[in-house]
C-alpha cells in the first residue's frame, strides 16, 4: 500500500465517494453511477465514445458473481456488502480498461 504524509495509507474508497457527491435516490441507480464514475475518469470524453464502455459497465453492475446478464439488478441490492463489492468491481473494471491506460 502506498504512504502518504505521516506514514497513513491512501486509500480509495468509492463507495463513501458516491454517498458523499451524489443523491441518495441515486445510490443504487446502475446508469447514474456508471455516469457519474465514468465521467470522473474521462471528464473531457463525449459521451458516444463512452457507449461501450457503459454498456459494459451496466452489465457489471446489474450482473451476479457468476456475470450472468441482468441475475442481480443493481436497483434491488439490499446487503451493504455486496452493494460495495459491485461498486469496487464497477471502478476496477474503468480503471482496468485499455481506454484509461491510453490517457
């Protein structure tokens, strides 16, 4: 883990990120998260080149661990940690992309 100024660790935690900047009616909305997060890792990226990699996104979010299409839709997620564990998986899957690493 990498340090920071007197030695505490830095951390990500997106979860606390969309609780804190956006509205709590949107929290378990797969298309307003999946905008918000893309938007803040490709803020200057028109939304048609984006169209991909929403989609796979949208498929993440509403799709149990097995990745079974639409088996577990993000708006009906109850437990806080399988909520994390999708929005964790949502920000690896952006960051992971050949798309970020072109930047």
């Amino acid at each position: 883990m990498d340090c920071g100024s007197n030695d505490t660790d830095n951390v990500c935690d997106p979860v606390a990120l969309l609780q804190d900047r956006m509205p709590a009616g949107d929290w378990n909305n797969a298309e307003a998260v999946t905008d918000y997060l893309l938007g803040l890792v490709y803020p200057s990226e028109g939304t048609a080149n984006l169209t991909l990699d929403r989609d796979e996104c949208l498929f993440l979010l509403n799709s149990d661990a097995s990745g079974t299409p639409g088996s577990s839709p993000f708006a009906t997620l109850t437990d806080p940690d399988a909520y994390g564990e999708r929005v964790r998986s949502l920000a690896a899957l952006i960051l992971a992309a050949p798309k970020f690493h072109d930047q």
